[in-house]
C-alpha cells in the first residue's frame, strides 16, 4: 500500500512539474525526476528506516516492534520527530538524481526504441524501456544507499559508529574497501529491472487508454486524429 502511495505521488509530481517547466527536453525530464524523487523522501525515508529496524530485531516474543506503524511511534516517542527522518539527508541525495536519471532514461529508451500506438512490440518495448530506467536508476546512486542503509541501522546493536554521511563512507572503505559500496547490488538490480518494468509499462499503457477516451468522449463527431502514445510525464 505504501510503494502505490509513493508510485502515485511520483508519477504525480513529475508530471506537474514537467508541465510547469513548460518544455519538453531531456533536462526537464531530469529536473522534474529529481523534483518527484525529492518530493516522495518524505514518505520514502521513514518507511525504509522501520523496515530497517524490523529487520534487524530480534525473533521472538520479546521483539521491540509488531509493525511498521508501531516501530514509527516508538521511534517517534523515544528520539522525537528528527529520529523518524534519520537518514534524511542521505535519502534525498539517493533518491533526486536517481530518479532524474530514472525518467530521463525512460523517455529517451521509449524514443529510441520507436514506442509508438499500434506496434505489435509496444508491451514488450515499454517493460524492456521501464526494466532498464530501473537498472540505470540505481546504478547512478547506489553507493549513497549502502551509506544510508548502515547510518539507519547505526546505533541499534551497541553505541553509535558513525558522526554523519561523509563519516559513515570512510569508516566503511577503511575496514570492508571498495566492495562495500556495491554489496548486494545484484540481488537489487535482479528485482529493479522486473518491477520497474512493470511500473513504467503499466503507467504508459493506462495513461494512453485514459487520454484516448478522454478524446473521444470531448469531440465524438470530429473523426479522431493519429494517436500518440502517452508517456508517465503526461499525468
């Protein structure tokens, strides 16, 4: 229920602000990702602390946390409302250029590729256009989200390690090397590419059906024109 909240909100922001930008070019597709990126941290960062926590607590009858919502009260009784947006800082710099590049990639692979109403391929052009965004999305940020991931785990299991992103970054390049920043990036972008494709395709695919009804219901007596296909950025 959440990530639908969060897919509704960025898909939602990003389009407004598109418009608002007023043309169309690969720059506005980036500035108005980054602005949906941004936007949803508020949202996005105290879900992933709780799954976090959750994740990290003990099994048993004696576990700290029967759910997300209840991880987030206690966490807001105890450290107040700047320990519910721990790793603030470190989300939004993950998610504003990652989901700059994640439309931006998105618009160009859907040019590219020729996605246009009537091919017999679109389906499979919108998911391999959706699947890659996602790869290419957390490529350009991943790193950030391994720092963001330990500095909200930080302090659970013993006295706080780290003073901040920058800190947080050294210690863990001093003791694990370079490797840290890329642990767990496989198993990331082998579930990025199928839930990212359905995401963009499903989008794109509903929009253009929703616009071409929307058309027709405005002007039934005026023969319709040549349909184009409707991209996320539309909404």
């Amino acid at each position: 229920m959440g990530l639908t909240f969060i897919n509704a909100l960025v898909f939602g922001v990003q389009g407004n602000t598109l418009r608002a930008l007023g043309r169309d070019s690969p720059l506005n597709q980036f500035l108005a990702g980054a602005a949906a990126g941004a936007i949803q941290c508020v949202i996005c960062c105290p879900m992933e602390l709780a799954k976090t926590r959750l994740q990290l607590q003990d099994a048993g009858p004696a576990r700290t946390y029967r759910g997300s919502l209840h991880c987030l009260a206690q966490i807001y009784r105890q450290e107040g409302l700047r320990g519910v947006h721990r790793g603030m800082a470190s989300t939004l710099l993950r998610e504003t250029p990652s989901f700059g590049v994640y439309f931006l990639s998105y618009d160009v692979l859907t040019r590219a590729l020729g996605c246009e109403p009537g091919d017999r391929l679109l389906v499979p052009k919108l998911l391999l256009a959706g699947g890659t965004s996602g790869i290419l999305s957390w490529l350009s940020t991943y790193p950030v989200d391994v720092v963001k991931s330990r500095l909200q785990a930080d302090g659970l299991r013993g006295a706080p390690r780290y003073r901040g992103m920058l800190d947080c970054a050294r210690q863990s390049y001093q003791a694990e090397g370079w490797r840290v920043f890329t642990r767990g990036l496989a198993s990331t972008l082998l579930r990025a590419f199928p839930v990212n494709a359905a995401t963009f395709a499903t989008v794109t695919v509903v929009l253009s059906y929703a616009r071409g009804e929307e058309a027709g219901s405005e002007d039934e007596a005026v023969p319709a024109a040549a349909p184009t296909l409707a991209q996320p950025s539309s909404l």
